[in-house]
C-alpha cells in the first residue's frame, strides 16, 4: 500500500523546507535562481525510504528509476544559474546472487553521470571520499572485506566502496565569482536585489577556502570526512523503515557550499532528508531550500532548522563584549 501524499511547508529567515514531492515542487523555483546544489539521491532499489510510489527509491527496475529521475535532474538544470554547480552525492551499489544473479556492483556514479550529460550538465569533476575498511566491515558485514574471507580464499577480497562525489556544471558563463581568496564578497543584506554583492576589502574569515585548504581538497581522494559526523535521525525514523537513515556527513555538504557558493547564496537540495544540507548552508551564511518527501523526515528537518536558528541567534562572547 502507498503511503498518501502529503504536501506543506515550514520557513525560516533564511531558509525554506517543503514537503512534497521534488519532481513537482521544484517547478515552483524560478529559473536561474539556484546557485548551488547539494544532495544525495535515493539509491536505486538499495533501501526502502517509505511505502510512495513517488519514491524514485522504490523503482522495481534500474531503467525505471533513471526514467523517474531524469526529472529531476532537468529540473535542476532549469533552475541553476548558467557557469553554476550541482554536487551529487553516490557510490557504486552491492549486487546480490539472489537479487541479480551475481555478486558484485552496479556502476550506479556511472549512469548518473549519464542521466546529467544528456540533460545538458557539463561533467566536471569526480571525489572519491575515504572510508575506514573496518568499520564498514563490521557496519554492512561485507564478506568480501572479512579476515575470514582473505585467509580461506583472497580471490573473493575486494576494496570498500567508497562515497563519490561528482561535480556538474551548467554550460555559460558564471556572472558572480566565487572568490575564495583573501578577500571576501557578500551579498548586500540591504538591497532587494538578490544579485547585489558588496566587495568587503576585508581579509579572509571562517568558511573561506583557503590554499592550504585547496592543497589538501584537489587530492581526488577526500580524507578527513568523518563518517559518523551526522545529524541526529532518531527522531525521523518510522517502525516501517526497513533500513537505517543514513544521512549526509556534514563535513562533505561543508566543504562543497565553501568551495562552490558565496555567503547569501541560494543553496539547493531535493532530496532534503533530515535537513542535512539546508542545515549546514544556513549555518554557514547561505539560505537555503530543500524539498522531502517523507513526512516524519521533513518534520525532522524542520526542527534541526530552527534549533539551529535558535543558536545562530544567540549571542557570543565577542558580542556581549562589544555591547
């Protein structure tokens, strides 16, 4: 049976959650208005988010859930502004005798690389984030990554699948740079017009990327993404869930709203979850919007935004020191 549809919203002073399905509630941006985008599409067939049949997760085959979410991905294009990117979150997916007929992986990165190109995105880069053998061993019990596998037959050993990152960009020219050097833009918080930015003359602060940064960033390998460095999704999960929510690490969604937005900007995510990536764009100086299908994870969302509202409004020690 399919869960119903359910649509609202919740807002902030700088940020918009929708519930809602993102095929149709990303016709509500206009276009050229996004300029960035970070998220993590539901992995095809992999786990099973909610009873929807408008889950792109709960394709009954590959070929379906690229037709479903080839939507979106023209959406995205639509609405980002032209020079500008989308950050995609994927990793190659394990595949089961059973289920396939053979165990080994399905190059899922490569067919949304596929879904991008033929939308019109240009493929621009690709991340290979690091994670610990071990504790994903003890996490998935992998048996290609189990002692007990290497010592009785290594032929069947195999590496962790790590997260990838892939990079696409829309063809045109980028109209507001993103300088991460050691001068900072923003946008002019007393003008109407969104496009307004204001040159500050001041040297680089908190949440530029700085070349020390870039040296250790460029490397096509991320170390330093701490996987277990999450928000809390307790609260969103549901007795029907049938796999654990395992939502973004926020050091990833970090490190792409320093290196790919300005401070005012728009940041974008259509596959909102439990407010992962609104949560850190806000928290960095952008606004944000971000779409979930699934009440219980959008109500999450909610409540992390205006928690961390609530402590971006609180004063600091310099503030009272200044008053």
């Amino acid at each position: 049976m399919s869960d119903p549809y359910l649509t609202d919203e919740a807002h902030g002073n700088s940020w918009d959650l929708l519930l809602g399905d993102s095929c149709e509630r990303l016709g509500e941006l206009a276009d050229n208005s996004v300029s960035l985008s970070v998220y993590s599409p539901p992995f095809a067939s992999l786990y099973t988010y909610s009873a929807s049949e408008r889950d792109i997760g709960n394709c009954a085959t590959r070929d379906e859930f690229h037709e479903h979410y080839r939507f979106v991905v023209a959406e995205m294009l639509r609405v980002t502004k032209p020079g500008r990117n989308s950050c995609v979150h994927v990793a190659d997916i394990s595949t089961t005798k059973s289920a396939h007929g053979v165990t080994g992986l399905y190059d899922l990165p490569g067919d949304v690389i596929r879904d991008h190109v033929e939308a019109g995105w240009v493929f621009y880069g690709r991340w290979f984030v690091d994670k610990n053998p071990q504790a994903v061993a003890v996490r998935t019990k992998a048996q290609h990554l189990l002692f007990v596998t290497k010592n009785k037959d290594s032929a069947r050993s195999a590496p962790a699948s790590g997260d990838q990152l892939l990079l696409f960009r829309k063809p045109g020219e980028n109209e507001v740079p993103i300088p991460n050097d050691a001068e900072t833009w923003y946008r002019d918080p007393s003008s109407e017009d969104e496009e307004a930015y204001v040159h500050t003359g001041e040297s680089s602060k908190p949440g530029n990327v700085s070349n020390e940064d870039w040296i250790a960033w460029a490397h096509p390998v991320w170390l330093g993404i701490r996987e277990t460095h999450t928000l809390n999704v307790a609260l969103a999960r549901e007795e029907q869930d049938e796999r654990h929510l395992h939502p973004l690490q926020l050091d990833f969604i970090e490190r792409c709203v320093r290196l790919w937005s300005n401070p005012g900007e728009l940041v974008v995510s259509p596959f909102g979850g439990v407010g992962s990536e609104p949560y850190m764009a806000v928290k960095l100086g952008r606004r944000a919007w971000a779409c979930e299908l699934k009440a219980s994870y959008w109500r999450t969302a909610v409540q992390n935004l205006r928690q961390l509202e609530d402590e971006l409004a609180l004063p600091t020690l310099f503030d009272e020191a200044a008053s």
